[in-house]
C-alpha cells in the first residue's frame, strides 16, 4: 500500500508561518501583560473549581438567588481556609514563642558575659559620639560609603512596600473577577463560541470539550493526590518528632495543588529544623536531614507508586510530561504559565489525538 504525500504549497507554508507566528505573538502579549491577567487567569481557575458547588447549592438546595450562593460557597470556602489555619497557626505560635525564649536566654547569658546591653549602647553611641569625632566620620568619607552602601536597600525596600501594596489590589480585583465570573458562568461557558467563525464552531466545541474532560480529571486526580501527599508527611514527621508535624504537612498538601510546588516547604523545614536544634540542644544537621529524608522517602512514593496509578487512570498524562510543561510554560510566561501550562498541554494533545493521529472519532 502506497503513502500518499501531501505536498507542501506556498499556501499551507505561509498559513504555516502565520499560524506559529501568531502563537509566537500572543505568548509574548501575556507575557507583557502578566502583571494584569493573573488576578483573571486566577479569578478564572478558582470559579471553575467552586462552580460545581455554587450550582449544587443553587439547585440542589433550592437557593433562588445566584448572588446568595455565591456568597455561601465563597462563606463554606472561607470555614475550610479557616480551619486549616486553625491547625497550622496555633502550632506556629507556640514555636514562635519558644523561638522567643530562645533568643531571651542569649541575649541573657550574652549580658551576663560581656556586661550590660544599655552600657555597651551608651559606650557606642553617646561617649563616642563627640563633636571631635563626629567631624572625623564625615572628614574621611566614612559616613558617605556607609550612605551609599544603605541608600540601595532603602530603595528595595520601598520598592518591596509598593509591590505588597500592589499584591493586595491585584488580590482584591481577583475576588471581584470571581464573583462576576461565576455570576455569569453559564454565558461566559457556552456563549464564547459565538466569537468564533461559523466554519470553525464544531472544531472549537469539540476542542474545549477535551480539554474540560481532561482538566476536571485532572484536578480530581491532584485532590487525591495531595491529600496522600499531606498524610505521609505527617505520619514522617510526626515519627521524627519534627515540630509542627500536622500543621506543616496541610501545608505541604495545599502547595502540591500546583504540581512540585511543595518543594518549596524545605524553608520553613529548615527554620524549624534551628529552631528545634536550638531548643533541645540536638545537632541541626542530624534534625534537618531526617526531614528531608522525610522529603525524599514521600517524593519518590508519590512519584513512583501514587502518581503514575492516579494520573495515569484521571487523564492518561504522565507526570514527566506535566514537569515538562510546567517548566517550559513557567520559564516563558512566569506564574500565569504554570496555571495555562496544563490546559494548553491538553490542548495540543487532544488536537493531535482527534485530528492527526485521528484517535478520537
């Protein structure tokens, strides 16, 4: 049987060479406009997420009103938050008051050794601070290397202030998406495809409807991945006797929503680990290795025996090429990639299984 060749005109190379620049185009317009598309892009991922629960209490609890189940959904989300915190923080203001008397006790035998805290101020500050040698500072230049050397973290931290501040609008903005997002999401869910030509409707339609399949799977498929994640780190840690077993392992399960994204528990693992080290007199070294023994042990369970059983059956997507996709999305367009990083996988794998491969009829 012979292999008919299509061959390449100039028609399908230019509409070749329109189609990746275009791709080219619009990774680097939201790349431009992160700063502004991740409170929607975030608005967007959370209302998916609660619109199963808005819509139960809707019509399975016979709430008339949209805005009213909206607001129980966002109440019933804000009991949950609550109740993690609830596990976490107690735990972390009992270490923070034992890192209080930690460094009382230092700063007490500190005294005791070289004498009292407020003579060595009064010795630094007011006996040497003479007009003498306050001319001497600023004659040898001292005071300007000093200014220069503090003038750039001043700046920094000025610029860090402006970014909280800017963090805690875009926070608020993204709440207000969500509410009209999900005040609207039956229209905004069926009516887009309006926007798209009436010659490519049907290929849009079945385009979205893979990728919702595939990413409820997958989201399914994370939860359950997560919450094991989050009981093999507290049964680790608690078997350690690492501090703060429980709080630290809702933590790590939280985090590992967004795949790998745990890994960065390892600061707080190792603050606790000096803190531990310094309460009890134990050597750090031999504490924050057994934690992340801990880490190690539960990441190649996960990874080896919990992953590939739940991911492979939610969505047939291996966890190399859901790290291979973070990675790629996360290096071009930042944190906005990691969240479009899964659905635009989806994407291109369904539009090669269903039109090049033709795997789904």
């Amino acid at each position: 049987m012979k292999t008919v060749h299509t061959p390449i005109t100039f028609d399908s190379f230019a509409r070749l060479i329109i189609i990746v620049s275009s791709a080219i185009a619009a990774i680097a317009l939201i790349n431009y406009l992160s700063s502004v598309l991740l409170p929607f892009f975030i608005a967007w991922l959370i209302a998916y997420l609660l619109y199963p629960i808005v819509t139960f209490i809707q019509h399975k609890l016979h709430v008339r009103f949209r805005f009213l189940s909206i607001l129980l959904t966002l109440a019933f989300v804000l009991a949950i938050i609550t109740g993690i915190l609830y596990l976490i923080i107690p735990s972390m203001i009992e270490e923070m008051t034992r890192l209080k008397d930690i460094m009382l006790n230092y700063i007490f035998s500190y005294n005791q050794e070289v004498g009292s805290i407020s003579a060595i101020i009064h010795e630094w500050f007011v006996e040497n601070l003479t007009e003498d040698n306050l001319y001497r500072y600023l004659a040898n230049g001292e005071i300007t290397q000093v200014i220069e050397k503090v003038a750039p973290s001043l700046f920094s931290f000025i610029s860090e202030t402006f970014s909280v501040l800017f963090s805690i609008i875009a926070s608020c903005i993204a709440i207000l998406y969500l509410f009209f997002i999900l005040s609207d999401y039956e229209e905004l869910s069926e009516k887009w495809v309006k926007l798209i030509p009436h010659s490519k409707r049907k290929f849009a339609t079945e385009l979205a409807s893979d990728v919702k399949n595939a990413m409820s799977n997958y989201f399914r498929g994370q939860c359950l991945v997560s919450l094991i994640m989050g009981i093999l780190f507290a049964i680790g840690f608690s078997i350690i006797g690492f501090p703060m077993a429980i709080g630290l392992a809702v933590l790590i399960g939280i985090m590992n929503l967004v795949p790998y994204l745990h890994s960065l528990a390892l600061i707080p693992t190792v603050f606790l680990s000096l803190l531990n080290a310094a309460e009890t007199g134990k050597n750090f070294w031999v504490i924050f290795l057994s934690a992340l023994a801990v880490f190690i042990i539960v990441q190649i369970i996960i990874d080896l025996i919990v992953t590939p059983r739940i991911m492979s059956k939610a969505m047939n997507l291996k966890p190399a090429i859901i790290l291979l996709s973070l990675s790629v999305c996360g290096m071009i367009m930042g944190f906005i990639g990691l969240i479009i990083a899964l659905p635009l996988t989806t994407i291109c794998i369904s539009y090669y299984k269903r039109y090049v491969v033709k795997e789904i009829e």
